[in-house]
C-alpha cells in the first residue's frame, strides 16, 4: 500500500480536493490518505492554520473570538458548498470549530494546540465526506483511535515509539482511511501538535506503521530544486537525492519537505516521492537510500537565516579538559539547543537559533561565560544566515570546496564560519543574513550554470 499526504495547497478549495480524490482513486495501492489544512488560495490569502493561530491568540488574550472562528468556518463552507455535498454537512464541522473556541483556556499550550489541530482534522472529515458523496468507501480516523501518541510538548511534539505498533492495525482497515496530519495525543489523552508543517512528519510515521511501499507527498511543485525558484531562475529539478541530502537541505530551509519528516522513513527504507497535485504525472523527486552520484556529486544549495554566533575565546583553551563540556552546560541550562560549534585552537563559537535566544538569555548566558568560564573575549553576533551545499559526491570529489569558496569571492561575499562534518556530506558557510541572494545565485551558476 502506499500512503498519499497531500500538503495545504492541494486542500485550498474544492477544485483542489476534486483533483485530490482523483489522485487518489487513481491508484488502488492509495489507501493511507494524510491531509493537512487548507491552505493558501493565492499568495495573499491567509492558511487555515494562521487563522486557527489568531482565533486561539484572540481567545487567551481574554476577547471572544467569534470573528475569528467565523472566517474559518467560512473557508470550509465555501469548499462544502462548491463539493455539493449535502446541507447538513458543514454542521458537524462548524460544531467542532465552536467547541475548541469554547475551551478552557487555562492551560495556554493545551488551548492553541487544540485549535490548530481543528484545521487538519476538519479537512479529513471534508475529504472523507467528498470521497463517500463520490461512491467511494472512505473513512475519517481520528488520530487518538488510530493510536498516534505524541511527548507532550505542544506545537514541538514528536512522536512516542509505541504508536507504531498500534498504527500499523491501519493496514487492515476497509476502504480509504483520511487521517488528519499534525496533531497526535499525548500519553495524557491530550491533544498536542507537530511543529508547523508537520503533516509531513504525519505522513512519514503511517508510512513507516504500515510499512508502505512508497510515501508519497503532494505539493504544489514538479519536484524539488537545486536551489530556491525565488532566487535562481528556472533551476535545475532533482530527480532523485538520498534521505541524507533531503535532510541537510531541508535543516537549511528547503520548505518543500519537513526535515524532522525524514527521520521515520529513514529507519524504515521507505522510498519518498514529492509530487505535484497539479500536475501527477510529472515524475516528481524520489527520495532514496543511494543514489548515483556521477554527474551531480552536489545536490542542493540553501541558505536560511536566523541564526546567532557567541564567540568564546581565552588563551590556551585547548589544554583545559572540559571546557566545552562546561560551556555547552551553560545553554543547556537555558534551556537553548545549540546547532553547531565550529572551534579553533584558543576558540570556540557557539551556533544558536535567534529565536531561542532572547536579549535576557543572552545577558544570562553572558553573565555565566564571563565569571565561571573566566574567558578573555566573548561576543554575540546576530542577523547570520547558513548556507549550505550538499551533495553525497562530496566525499569523492576533489575541488568542490574551492570552486564554493571562489563563488563567494566572485559575488564579494565575506565568509563569517566555514564548517564540514567528516561525513562530507554538506559544507556549511555563516554568511550575512543580507548575503543570501548573491550567494545561492553564484554558487548555482558555480555548480549548476552549465546545465542550464
Ligand atoms: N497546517 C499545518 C501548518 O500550516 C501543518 C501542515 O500543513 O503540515 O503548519
């Protein structure tokens, strides 16, 4: 069987879901469907999720929300109206919107999660309820009965192992089952949510539960890029590219593909096809263990910013044993994941996300550097961007980190960190976050330019 997850824009309106239950009935292996909420219609309206967002943010701060709810509500009137599915058929739906807005608010996590979780699972209800009005046996499953348990971390879950064996019991069922992506329940019984764009993660756990023969994710794109269609003109497509490279490309900002998503079909060896709703026919990008590099030993150029560098330095660092691990404590303590530590022989930089990091944590995590660690320099710069260029080929290919950094050079690009694991699967460069365009176009043109 295959599992079929069809992203935000494939559930925009009902010409969407048409073409999405045409997707599915076309293929009898589709029977293990992940939808996500509708998303956005043009590049100006507004995804279900942000509006679920605003209603719970407008609730906790003490206003009603009715408004709020309402727009949602009316966004999946409007699909129901255009499915022609019977009157009585949005009621069930507008019910369960009022009913998470009439929750208790006390428990701040619990309320907006639960909200959120509406959009995804309303839609499962809308796709089954379509695909039943279209003679089809099709089921919606609520993710508690289907038995996706999640740690109970609201709108960062992951999920538990033991929701494995009971989703695999999804195999059996009669007919298309609809499951709702992004949400899961906690241990407690909770209602508890992936990070945003978690469908994916969704898609990938039933994959790997039922242990499909292929995880198939529709979007809205042919395929995945080289590197980002915003900033390069008509980049090249990829045909095929390993877990490995998804996942590195993913960490720096492909959207296409959630990078926590990988991890399930990773460890199980399922392949991934990204495919396009709008166009299934297109080959689309398969996501494989191997692959061969010949011709393209550089998959991917991204760049995402964000990010913040705290720069440790004191004479003689390297004969101190535990200094790092002291360091690393200090943000540990905080709370605060670090994501890379590029080193030299008396110094060390401590890579964080921004948005973990605050101007009061910054003064904390300062505070305890300088008197505990007794360091001659350390500062914070912020406003950093990672580029990163991957590719499996690295490994056997001479040459590629100096034509990157002749990239660099030729669009004036100061180079802030330059890191590569020993995998040699990625380089990583700290650029200006304002560097980013020049930088993606001239490492494309650098790698790519010929086969354009
Ligand atoms: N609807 C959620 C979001 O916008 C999850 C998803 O679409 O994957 O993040």
């Amino acid at each position: 069987m295959k599992v079929a997850k069809f992203g935000g824009t494939s559930l925009a309106s009902a010409e969407q879901i048409k073409k999405i239950c045409a997707i599915i009935t076309d293929d009898p292996q589709r029977r293990l469907v992940v939808v996500s909420a509708p998303g956005k219609r043009s590049a100006d309206d507004t995804k279900v999720t942000d509006l679920l967002i605003e209603t719970a943010r407008v609730r906790l701060t003490g206003q009603d929300g009715t408004a709020e709810i309402e727009r949602v509500i009316e966004r999946y009137r409007s699909i129901a109206e255009a499915l022609d599915l019977p009157n009585d058929s949005l009621e069930p739906i507008r019910q369960d919107f009022l009913r998470r807005l009439h929750l208790d608010t006390a428990d701040e996590g619990l309320y907006m999660d639960t909200m959120k979780a509406g959009g995804e699972d309303n839609s499962a209800r809308l796709v089954a309820g379509y695909l039943r009005s279209t003679g089809v046996e099709a089921h919606y499953v609520d993710p508690g009965e289907g038995g996706m348990i999640l740690s109970d971390e609201p709108g960062n879950a992951r999920v538990l192992k033991q929701s494995y064996g009971k989703l695999r019991a999804l195999r059996e069922r009669p007919g298309i089952t609809v499951f709702p992506g992004f949400f899961g329940y906690s241990e407690r019984g909770q209602v508890v949510t992936f990070p945003r764009g978690g469908s994916d993660i969704t898609g990938a756990i039933l994959a790997a539960a039922v242990d499909a023969e292929h995880y198939e994710n529709f979007t809205d794109v042919d395929s995945v890029f080289v590197a980002n269609p915003t900033l390069v003109e008509r980049p090249v497509a990829v045909e095929k590219i390993t877990y490995r490279e998804m996942r590195e490309l993913s960490y720096a900002g492909f959207s296409v593909f959630h990078d926590e998503a990988l991890e399930p079909v990773f460890h199980a060896g399922i392949p991934v096809v990204v495919k396009n709703t709008n166009n299934p026919s297109a080959a689309g990008t398969e996501i494989v263990p191997e692959r061969p590099v010949g011709t393209f030993p550089v998959v991917g150029i991204a760049a995402t910013d964000g990010f913040c560098s705290v720069y440790i330095s004191k004479y003689l660092m390297n004969r101190e044993v535990g200094f790092g691990r002291s360091l690393l404590q200090i943000f540990e303590d905080e709370g605060i994941s670090f994501e890379h530590t590029p080193s030299g022989i008396d110094n060390m930089s401590v890579i964080v996300r921004e948005s973990t990091f605050n101007k009061a944590a910054e003064e904390r995590v300062l505070r305890r550097v300088r008197t505990e660690l007794a360091v001659d320099e350390v500062t914070v710069e912020r406003g950093l961007a990672l580029i990163m260029v991957v590719g499996e080929g690295m490994n056997h290919t001479i040459g590629l980190a100096g034509q990157a950094c002749t990239a660099f050079a030729e669009a004036g690009v100061n180079l802030e960190m330059i890191n590569q694991g020993s995998s040699e699967v990625s380089m990583m460069f700290g650029i200006k976050a304002s560097d980013i365009p020049g930088s993606v176009r001239a490492l494309y043109n650098q790698f790519f330019g010929s086969s354009t």
